[in-house]
C-alpha cells in the first residue's frame, strides 16, 4: 500500500510539472487559433467575392458582451452596390476571434516586414478601423476602398495585453487581395 501511494505521488508531481510546462505552449496555440480565424476570414471573402462577382465587405468588430469585449470578424455581400439601393445587404458570416486574443499590438512592436503600418490595431490605408466606405473585396480578388474603390494595403495585429510573444498580425495586400500571417515576439516578425 505504502508503494502505491508513493508511485500515485510520483505521477502527480510529473503531471504537476508537465502540466506547468505546458502552458505557454497552449497560451501560443490559442494566439495562432485566432490569428488562422482571421486570416481564413480575409481568404474566404477574397475567394467568394470572386466565385459569386459580388462585391464582399469585410469588417472587424469589438462588441461589448457582459463585463469584457468580443472582438469579431463580419463578412457582408454587399448587393446595394450591384444592384442599386434598398437592396439586401446579407451578412456571410459573423466569427468571433479566439479568446484571450484582441486587436492589440504589442507595445514597442515593429511593423510587419510587409509595412503598411502600425499606428492601430486595424489599420488600412493608414487609417484606423479602416476606410469610411467600408473594405470590400471585388470581383477580381482585389481589396478596395469601399468609397474610390482603388486598391488598400493593411494590416489586422492580434495580440494578449501583457504577452510580448502573443504578437500576431494578418496583413492584406490591396491590389491581389492576398493575406499573410505574421507571427510576433514584440520586437521580430515571422511568417506564418
């Protein structure tokens, strides 16, 4: 009996230890759980905004749930540019970001090598929350100002506050519709 009890304190205290290894493994596998959210958001809009020739606006939300914060990717078809107004505008998909992730850049963070800033979270065409008109993906792949409809460059960064190597961005080149994910110390960036 004495030499069970010593084996079961034995396994706990290894399973104590590995699980305390552990967690900044899992913490860094949840950050790139939210980061592949947006990212395939951002894909899955270019590539039905080009199947369907519709015009596919792509937003990124923070909404207010309980005592924190939600944060959201919303995808829209966005017929009323199509096929004049009072037409319906369907919402595609509204996927909330794995949590503890935010939209958050990491103080001190560089840009991503790609560059198209970091003065926001959200950032297109250096503004924050993007454009007024709205982003849209056209028919083409191309993102665009919902306004001009020229194409915009930007960045979405991710991160856990007090977490230098939660750092994650997906950045957006305008004129191919393209997203990259980047993956973040809080002073160096690597491709996803």
């Amino acid at each position: 009996m004495i030499e069970m009890m010593v084996v079961v304190a034995v396994v706990m205290v290894v399973f104590g230890m590995a699980i305390i290894q552990l967690r900044p493994t899992l913490a860094d596998a949840d950050m790139d759980a939210a980061m592949r959210q947006v990212l395939d958001q951002i894909r899955q809009a270019r590539e039905y905004s080009i199947a369907k020739r519709r015009y596919i606006q792509v937003q990124f939300k923070t909404v207010a749930v309980g005592a924190g914060n939600q944060y959201q990717v919303i995808t829209t078809q966005r017929n009323d540019l199509t096929s004049g107004a009072g037409t319906t505008k369907p919402v595609l998909s509204t996927v909330p970001i794995e949590s503890p992730a935010q939209f958050y850049i990491v103080p001190g963070s560089p840009d991503t090598p790609d560059g198209f800033g970091n003065g926001a979270p959200i950032l297109f065409e250096n503004v924050a929350n993007g454009p007024v008109g709205g982003m849209l993906f056209q028919s083409d792949g191309e993102l665009v100002d919902g306004n001009t409809f020229l194409p915009i460059n930007g960045t979405v960064f991710l991160g856990n506050p007090g977490s230098n190597s939660s750092a994650r961005a997906v950045s957006v080149l305008g004129a191919t519709g393209r997203a990259r994910g980047w993956k973040g110390t809080g002073t160096v960036w690597v491709q996803f």
